[in-house]
C-alpha cells in the first residue's frame, strides 16, 4: 500500500526525522489559511505547493491542458495569495509524471509546505533486499534527479549496504553512509542520527520501500527529508490499524479494489488482452507468452485455487469493465480445481455480464474433455485452443485480425 507524501513525513516525523512543515489542503482556501499559518509560526516567505498523487517526478510532470510551459506539479511560491492562485490552477487537474504513465493523475489535495534553503540534493532510500534478506540502504550524492538514470549513467555514484536484521544500525553504518553522501562533521552525525531513525520507522511499520528524494543539506548545515515516498507490506497492514487509516482509493485503480473484495490478484496492466488464470507462476506465464505473440496483456489476474462460480464471474466483470481489453483469454491448469467446474463457471459469468470481445479459453488437467465438452455445447461464441501456446496465437489473431 502507498501514502502521500505529507503522510509519509508525518510517520517519520513520529521517529524524530527533520521534515519541514507543511498542511494538507483540499481547496483553494484551505491552502491560503495553510500558507498564512505556516508564515505565522515559521516566518517563512517561501512556500511550496506540492501536489499530492502516489507517483513521483511531480516537479517535472504536466499539468493537463495547461500548455507546455506551465510549472509543474511542485511549485515554489513568494506569497499565500500566490499560494492560493496555484492551489486554484492545480486542484482537480491531471498531473502527467513519468510515473503516472500517460494517463495521468487527477490532483486532489496538495500539500503546503515552509520552502527550505537548499544547499545540496542528495539521494537515501531503504528497501527489503531479497537476496540478503536484509533491509539495504541505497545512497548517492546525485540527489533530485530519477535514480534509474544516475544508476544507468553513473552507476558508481550509488551506493549500498545491508543491514544486519539482528544488531540494527551500528556507528559503522553511520560513517559508511557520511563517505557515501561526502557528509562531514555535524551534517555526518545527522546522518547517523536519521539514518538510525529510518530504520526504526522502516522496521516498526513493516515498509517495504522508503525513498527521500531529495534529502538535503541546507545553507545552515541540516540535513532535511523534502520528499518521502514510502510503501507498506500490505500483507502487514492488519496490525497497522494507523497506517491503513492513511489509504487513499481515489488513488487506487477501481479494478484493483473491486478484486481485492473477491480475494482476487489483480493487477491492472496498459495492454488489450484481459487475462483469467489459476496460478500466480501460470499467468506470469500467459502474460510473457502474450507478448510473445506480438500483444500486451490487460490484467494479471490469478483467481486462486478454488475458484467458485462467483469467483470467475467477479473476475469476468472486473475485466471486461476495463475499456481497453479487445479480447479475453481465460488460461486454467484443473488440478484440485476440475475443469468442467471451470467451464461452467466461464459459461455461467459469460451469459450474466455479456460477451462483447473474442473470449479464448484453454483448459488442461483433471476433467479437461468433459469442460471442453460443456464449452462446445454451451454455444457461446467461445474459440477453444488446446495448449498455452496455441491459446496466445488465438486470442492475439482474434484481436489482431
Ligand atoms: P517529485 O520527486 O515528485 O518531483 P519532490 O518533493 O522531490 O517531488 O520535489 C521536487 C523538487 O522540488 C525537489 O527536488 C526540490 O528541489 C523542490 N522542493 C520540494 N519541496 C521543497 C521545499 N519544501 N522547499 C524547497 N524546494 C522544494
Ligand atoms: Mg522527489
């Protein structure tokens, strides 16, 4: 699960972590009490409106119809009345990031936040690392900029170390991270400090990815976190009742949150043809043998084990709702799960929701001639294949002509 950014300082703030300050905003007026508060009690005369959507790269994104040359999705301002002139133009407009893809986000609430001096940007994010089975700790002086070009380009300016799960964060570490950032003195015991402080909030929050970016040094030597993006095992959340209060699904796909009510994996993908499989390792595998065959898959989409009747028609309401799919392939192994109950189930969902687009089913395993036979008899315009590869030929030539 992810969070906005202003909800991510503010889980930090609870370890000590030195965020500016800042107020949530959802309207113009809002954002105009926010900018004269945070003047009031910090005395700043910068302010900044960042828009708040779960994707990065805000400050380079577009603003739909707003014309090239419009600011971006972070924007930095000398007054609460400019403060609320942008909060006007960017609240309930999509922002464009190469993180949005490009659909874009529509842009709801905005965080206002105190403008810090900035001296240098600097790159820290924490992550489960698999390999190691430790939480790794990623840095790099080259601050501000997308980390997958500076790892492209640069790839020595990054960074990495483990952390041992069962001592935490040791001085070494510290000293390791200062070299890593070109740290000195204070600001190196800073570093120390927060990154001590991350790892407590990483550990106690079961985060998956914590990502600052920037964390700078200011003009007056401290070291600040200006961007957090953080996300959560969502496997984790049931003993975070505080963090799952922090979701927000005007940020979640509908399709995703539908499917989760069914106990379904999905997730949403940009291709055209919708998927139906049984098995995470199987749809992984008709997604790879979709592209294989020259088209990009919809959905993954694993309808489990025991797949019931209301189960698969869920799933056939889920994909079908989504516009861009031009053609279904519902991919099934019956193993505990016989086929002809699969079959039925395809059958039973197709005549409820309605068939607009090729429909190719490919079933194997226990019972497979008697699901077949249920399929050819239903008389339901479905294209039968009888492996996965066949399958992918068909369900690509169906919608490709
Ligand atoms: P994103 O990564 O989504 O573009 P950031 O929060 O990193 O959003 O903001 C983009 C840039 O805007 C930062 O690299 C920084 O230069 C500037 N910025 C962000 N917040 C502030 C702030 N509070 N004060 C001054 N500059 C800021
Ligand atoms: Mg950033």
């Amino acid at each position: 699960m992810n969070i906005h950014e202003h909800q991510a300082k503010a889980v930090l703030k609870e370890f000590g972590v030195a965020v500016p300050r800042g107020f949530a905003v959802y309207s113009p007026d809002e954002a105009l009490k926010a900018a004269k508060d945070l003047a009031k009690d910090t005395g700043t005369k910068v302010f900044v409106v960042k828009s708040q959507i779960h994707a990065g790269g805000r400050g380079k994104g577009k603003f739909e119809g707003l014309g090239a040359d419009a600011k971006g999705g972070v924007r930095v301002v000398f007054s609460p009345e400019d403060v609320k002139s942008n909060a006007d133009e960017m609240l309930g407009r999509v922002l464009v990031t190469h993180q949005t893809g490009p659909a874009g986000k529509q842009v709801n609430r905005l965080y206002i936040e105190e403008g810090a001096d900035i001296a240098k940007e600097l790159y820290l994010s924490l992550l489960v690392d698999r390999v190691s089975s430790r939480v790794s700790v990623v840095a790099s002086t080259e601050g501000g900029m997308d980390i997958e070009d500076v790892a492209h380009n640069t790839p020595e300016k990054i960074h990495t170390f483990t952390i041992d799960p069962a001592t935490g964060v040791f001085p070494t570490h510290g000293r390791t991270l200062a070299k890593a950032l070109g740290l000195k003195g204070d600001v190196a015991k800073q570093g120390a400090k927060l990154l001590g402080q991350l790892y407590a909030a990483f550990n106690a929050k079961d985060m998956d990815m914590l990502e600052i970016n920037p964390l700078i040094i200011t003009g007056d030597d401290k070291l600040i976190v200006l961007d957090a993006k953080v996300s959560f095992d969502s496997n984790s959340l049931f003993r975070h009742p505080d963090i799952f209060a922090l979701r927000d699904e005007t940020e979640e796909d509908q399709k995703e949150i539908e499917a989760s009510k069914y106990d379904l994996s999905y997730i949403a993908l940009d291709g055209e043809i919708g998927c139906m499989v049984n098995g995470a390792g199987l749809a992984m595998a008709t997604l790879d043998i979709i592209k294989l065959y020259g088209s990009e898959p919809a959905n993954f989409l694993d309808v489990g084990g025991g797949a019931t009747t209301e189960k698969v028609t869920a799933a056939f309401k889920i994909i079908t709702s989504d516009p861009k799919v031009k053609g279904i392939l519902v991919n099934i192994f019956g193993g505990i799960m016989k086929c002809d109950i699969i079959a039925e189930g395809v059958i039973a969902a197709v005549k409820e929701v309605g068939l607009k687009v090729p429909l190719v089913v490919r079933l194997e395993g226990t019972n497979v001639e008697l699901g077949k036979k249920i399929i050819n008899e239903s008389g339901l315009n479905v294209i039968a294949a009888n492996d996965l590869a066949d399958a992918a030929a068909k369900i690509v030539k169906a919608v490709k002509g």
